[in-house]
C-alpha cells in the first residue's frame, strides 16, 4: 500500500440499501443515484460500476465534470443528469454527450436552444421550478414567459423533466415550508399541462422526501445519503423505526476507512504529548503512530477527542491533530504492534465507529463529512 490510508466499499452493503430503497418507493417509480460530491466521498469510480452492475441506470450529478467521470467509468450506458454547475463553453459537449441537464435560468435555456439550432441535437432539459428553496429554479412570475419560449423552440429540445428540491424534508420543524413546496410544485405542474406539456419525469423527492412524503416521489427519486447507508437525520431513522416492526436500522454503511500502526512510542510521566502543551502524560504512557492526519481528511477538531480502533478496542486520540500524524494512546491495550490494522471509520470485531458518531464530536454532518474525504485516497469494492 503506497497511500498511508485506504477506503474499502462494500457491495454487500450497497445490495442490502438498494434493497430497502425499492421496498420504499412506488410501483414504476424511477431511481436516480445522486452519486455528487465524488459520490459522497465513495468515489465516482469504484461506486457507479458497483451500482450498475446492482442494476442502477440514471445517475445524478452537480457538474459537468461529475458527469464526464461518471460516463468515463460507467460500462452500461446510463442516463447521466447534471443538476447544478455548466460552464456556458461545455454546454455543446453536454449536449453531444446526451446529458441530460436542469435549466433554472432563462440565459441557460437560451444558450441550449442555441446549441440545439447549431448541432442539430435536441437538448435533454429539465425544468427547474421554485418552490420555496429559493436557491435554483423559475419563479412563478417568470413561468409564462417560460411557457411562450418552450412553445416556440419545440424542436429544440426533449422535455425530460419538470423537477423542484425540497429546503429540508429530513427536518419536522420544516414540515409548513415542505407542505408549501408540495402545493406549489402541483399548481406548476397543473400550469404545464395545461400548456400541452408532457414530460417525461416530474420528480422532487430526495432521501428523506421519499421516506417521509411518498406522495413527493412522482416519476423519479434522486437518492443520495441513504443508498450509502446514512439516514439524512437522527429523526428521519426515528419516524422509520416507529412506524415498523423491526427497531433493527436497515441501512448497511459502505464505508470502511482503514490505516496501519506507523510507529510505537513510550512516553514518561509528566511529558507533554505532541505540539506544543494540549497532552500532558499524567502516568508512563504508550502510544501508536497513525499515519493520517487533517491533510488526509481526519480533522484537526478531533484532537484529543477523537476515538479510533486498534485491535478490537476502542482508542483515543491524544494531542494534537498533525497534518499527516494522529497519536492514539494504547497504554492499556494488549499487543498493539507497528503494522496493525487501525479503523478510521467502520467495525472490526464488534466494535464501530461509525460515520455519524465521528461526526458528531468533530460538530460535523454525515454529509460534509464523507464528501471532505479527500479524492486520492485509494478505494476499492470488497464483498
Ligand atoms: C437537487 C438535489 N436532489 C437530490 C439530492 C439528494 O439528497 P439526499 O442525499 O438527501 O438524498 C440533493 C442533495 O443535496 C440535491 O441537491
């Protein structure tokens, strides 16, 4: 292993989520895999394969480039949906591509009516509308006009979607401003329909929109955190378990993170530990060299806080964070040596850390937590 960590994937995992998610979504209902922020910091390139060969065939992006990895790796033609960012130059070679892309602004829809009348290929588009997440998406005052210059460039494009996103549906404080997005997304559909469109999907639904709302989940789901085995809050998994029988969490995390023992040290009583004075050794203490460090994504908000494994027990960080070092304190371990296995995040025996635990002390979301491990960590599938 030349990288000081690894990131391992576990397909068993993945069929397990996937397996969930269908037994949650409606007869007909599409499954779109938001496979964003390098797949949540899975990695585009191990996990698109490992979805397709589960069977999964529309993957949604948030730029171009997300979009052009997922075509580079993918081997079984899926439909690729970019949601967010195109630079106005590669608009044309998103639309040779066949990429399918969200049109929330009149200049983007101009541009690609232009793309279409040059290449002769219709634009794949998806209409984005507000309902109330006032990030990205056509307001209501400007849908008319949108109508008219739909109507006129018919031959420009093929109307994929009409789509919306939800500003929180994994949060019940957000119930009014969800309910609000809902019946807004009604009134535009009701608007387009009776304008003689037909598209292909009407989708709204994320995660915790499709548990919580089924009614939100229409033609299409774009599923990002659960499918890696989060659930996108503590109270999403909570109405779940309630309303089951089985209290069991049906989510399986792909993610294992795993490192090797660099070092060991002996340190004597009254030392400090590590730069400058956080860790005082208040006895005679051993300690274990973990080659990874804030650099390497563990943050430096973990320091003498933060807990790892080490040969089926539990470990704590001592000192500070370094740039590519922790320093765990094994005093009290039994047959620690330089080269043992160390997790970052996952199980070894019956011990885990999981993902969220770790968030929790680093005051971090599942979400931004998986997307800031850094890309060149290697990873790969394992059963
Ligand atoms: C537009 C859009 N759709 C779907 C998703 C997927 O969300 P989740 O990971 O909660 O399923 C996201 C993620 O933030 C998004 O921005």
């Amino acid at each position: 292993m030349l990288h000081p960590s690894k990131i391992e994937i576990s397909k068993s995992a993945f069929k397990a989520n996937i397996k969930f998610i269908k037994s949650k979504l409606k007869k007909g209902v599409r499954f779109s895999s938001v496979v964003k922020g390098n797949a949540y910091g899975h990695g585009i390139e191990v996990f698109v394969p490992l979805a397709e060969e589960e069977g999964v065939d529309h993957f949604s992006v948030f730029s171009a480039d997300e979009a052009m990895r997922v075509m580079r790796v993918s081997k079984q033609k899926p439909d690729i949906m970019i949601m967010g960012m195109i630079d106005d130059d590669s608009l044309e070679w998103c639309v040779r591509s066949g990429f399918e892309c969200f049109v929330f602004d009149f200049e983007r829809l101009q541009k690609l009516i232009q793309v279409a009348k040059n290449t002769g290929i219709k634009a794949k588009i998806h209409i984005e509308l507000e309902t109330g997440m006032n990030r990205t998406g056509f307001d209501e005052q400007e849908l008319d006009a949108l109508i008219k210059l739909l109507q006129k460039n018919k031959e420009r494009y093929v109307l994929k979607g009409i789509c919306t996103h939800f500003a929180g549906a994994e949060s019940l404080a957000n119930y009014v401003r969800i309910t609000g997005q809902k019946s807004k997304f009604r009134k535009f559909n009701k608007k387009f329909q009776k304008a003689g469109f037909e598209p292909e999907y009407r989708h709204t639904a994320c995660s915790a929109a499709a548990v919580r709302y089924p009614d939100t989940q229409m033609d299409l789901v774009r599923i990002g955190i659960l499918q890696y085995g989060f659930w996108p809050s503590t109270e999403t998994l909570v109405q779940h378990t309630a309303n089951v029988e089985s209290q069991s969490d049906p989510l399986k995390r792909l993610i294992s993170w795993k490192s090797n023992v660099m070092s060991i040290k002996n340190v004597n009583k009254g030392e400090y530990i590590g730069y400058g004075m956080t860790f005082l050794a208040q006895q005679n203490m051993k300690l274990a060299v973990v080659p990874v460090g804030y650099h390497h994504g563990f943050s430096r908000s973990l320091s003498n806080l933060g807990r790892l494994i080490i040969g089926g027990q539990r470990v704590s960080v001592v000192g500070l964070v370094n740039m590519n070092a922790l320093l765990v304190d094994i005093t009290n371990c039994n047959h620690i040596e330089r080269g043992d296995e160390v997790i970052l995040i996952g199980r070894q025996g019956d011990v885990e850390i999981s993902v969220a635990a770790f968030g929790e002390l680093s005051n971090r979301l599942n979400y931004e937590l998986l997307t800031r491990i850094p890309l060149d960590i290697p990873r790969k599938v394992v059963l």
